[in-house]
C-alpha cells in the first residue's frame, strides 16, 4: 500500500463522513455514537500501530468520523439560531460585489452588533459597493424556501447568511473600508470588463469576458441555448479551461522574462490565485485553481501529476474550509462530477470510439 494509495483513503473517509451528516441530514449519528467511534479507532490505533492495515483503518475512521463533526457543528449552529422576527438597528459593512437583479440588488452584510451575515434587498438604482459601511433598521428574518426542489435557506446558509432583512431602511455612512488588496482586485475587475465593453462588440463581448473574468451574463439567451446544445458551455464557465490557459501562458511568461523555473512558478501561482479572487470565487474557480497549482508543482519537481489525488486534494481543502459545500453548492457538484468525468469516463468513450471507428 503506497503513499498515494493511502491519501486516496484519508481523503475517500472524509468526504464520506461529510457526506453522510449532510446528505442524511438532520443526522443518523448522535454525538455519544460519534465520540465512541473516535476512541474505539484511537484505541485500534494506539494498540495496533506497528499493524498497517490496522492503522490505516482506524485513521480513515476518525477522518471520517471528523468530516460527520464538521458538518454537525456548522448544522447545529445553523439549527440554533434565534434571532428570527427580532428588529435589528446597527452598523455592517458590505462584504461582497452587490449582485444586481433587474431592480433590485442584494447586499450581503457582515454586521458590528451580532457578528451575523445578513442578506438585504435594496434599489438597484442606489450605488453600493464593497467596502462601504451602512447604517441598517429592519426585521431580521431567516429565510424560507420557496419550493420543494431548492432549499434557499441552505443555499445562503453555505455562504454564511443565516438571516434576511426585512422593510430594511437603508443609510450610507461611509465608503472604502473594505480590505484594500481585494479591493484594488475589484477595481482591476471592473476596469477590465469595463474596456472589454468599450472594444469589442457583441455578441463577441459576452464571449470575451467569458474567457477572461467568467459568466455568460453578457451573452443573449439565444447564444446561451447554442452553447449548451453544443456542450460548450465550460467556455464561458470559470473552470479548469481557463485556468490551463492563465497557467501555461504566465509560465511561459515568466521564463521569457528571464525567471527560472522555481521562480515563474510562484509567478504562475500568485497569476491563478490573482484570476480566481477576480472572478469572485466560485466553486468552480477554486477546484480548478487548487488543481492548477498542484499540477504545475508536480512539472517544477519533476514528478508525475496525479489527476485522481489533485480532485481529492481540491475536495478536502474546499470542504475543511467550508463543509456545507458538499451537499449545498451545485457549483461544487457540478464541477467535481465533470472533472471525475473526464479522468474516469472520457478515456472509456475514447476507446469505444476508436473501437467503433475500425468496425
């Protein structure tokens, strides 16, 4: 059993422990089952160490089991929340682009008084931007969902937005008072698409700045339905096709510069994370930058890429950070389940094909 072998392992047990407790949820473990099983696998561990079947066992088992913590302690904060109907007047900051929605905008809060997420609907013909500080007098509400197949609640809650503002009375008190290096990326965004608008024409534009920044906004419905008919979505999508791209094209650019390979690796790194931060950190984005990373690491030390242990790699940093994603972000899913796609089926479909072809 060797190295890679046994990562596969851990990471298999910790996605399975997360998967468990969210998509079982509200749960099937209670805590007093959770903490048996976590000290029956130390004791296996501590009495059979010398064993490797049986360390390995008892390891994934406490990998797995901390994947089942993770997500019951982000649920359980989520089920005891009790700030619902409560009027709330006080001070946030917006902490995210607004997204705008034909009339409307939605800003997402962090708040001074009850250290919350809040989400507010305001006018989309009032200038907000991230950064700015507001003033706030609403009735907070957790949201409901609207239909049996989309859990809305859930959906913000992965985000860290637990509650809605309702009747929100609005007041500006400041500007800027975001982080500045994000910030700064923000502006670079903006004055990127906003000279993508001004050079190219559409239907073009949509298209560039589907390359470039992510999103297919700009595209016409009609352009969007050919581009899923003919499975070229992923164009346009943040994935690992724009991050090959930013990656081979800055290593390149570093060792015309004059750099070494060591170091227009780092160049191509700080280049990923610089792309995945403007494109306002999908889950997609993210996936794919994880993976991007490793995989250039692996060509600077001479080493063979593991395609299978990068996915698991991606996954376990994602979830550790925020396991509501397994379950909760279609993004995620989506972007998982056609990488695996790629790596396990695509092969298979090829030699079909070829075998078809000489038929």
């Amino acid at each position: 059993m060797n190295k890679s072998r046994i990562f596969c392992i851990f990471s298999l047990s910790f996605i399975g422990g997360a998967a468990v407790a969210s998509f079982l949820y509200p749960r099937i473990l209670s805590d007093e089952t959770v903490y048996f099983l976590a000290i029956l696998a130390l004791i296996i561990l501590t009495v059979f160490y010398k064993n490797k079947i049986a360390a390995v066992a008892s390891i994934a088992v406490l990998f797995f089991i901390l994947g089942i913590f993770l997500i019951n302690e982000k649920l359980n904060d989520i089920k005891n929340l009790n700030l619902n109907g409560k009027n709330f007047s006080g001070e946030g900051k917006i902490i995210k682009e607004p997204e705008k929605n034909g009339r409307t905008q939605n800003l997402i809060v962090s708040t001074d008084m009850i250290k919350e997420k809040i989400l507010i609907g305001a006018s989309a013909y009032e200038k907000y931007n991230y950064g700015d500080r507001i003033r706030v007098d609403c009735t907070l509400r957790i949201p409901e969902n609207f239909s049996d197949d989309f859990d809305y609640r859930m959906y913000l809650a992965k985000s860290g937005v637990n509650y809605k503002c309702e009747k929100p009375k609005i007041e500006k008190l400041g500007k800027n008072q975001g982080n500045k290096i994000y910030t700064g990326i923000i502006k670079i965004r903006n004055k990127l698409d906003g000279n993508i608008s001004r050079l190219v024409p559409a239907p073009e534009l949509g298209l560039l700045s589907g390359l470039l920044i992510g999103g297919n906004k700009k595209l016409s419905e009609e352009i969007q339905n050919n581009f899923s008919k003919t499975g070229m979505t992923h164009i346009v999508a943040v994935s690992g096709y724009n991050v090959t791209i930013i990656a081979e094209y800055l290593m390149m650019l570093g060792i015309f510069l004059g750099l070494w390979r060591r170091q227009a690796f780092y160049f191509a790194v700080a280049g990923i994370i610089l792309f995945i931060v403007i494109v306002g950190l999908p889950s997609s984005a993210v996936r794919a930058g994880i993976m991007g990373i490793l995989l250039i690491w692996a060509m600077k030390n001479g080493r063979l890429a593991n395609s299978q242990n990068a996915v698991l790699f991606s996954a376990d940093a994602m979830l550790l950070f925020n396991p509501l994603l397994l379950r909760w972000d279609v993004g995620f899913q989506l972007s998982f389940l056609a990488t695996l796609g790629i790596i396990y089926v695509y092969p298979i479909l090829e030699n079909v094909i070829e075998f078809m072809g000489k038929i």
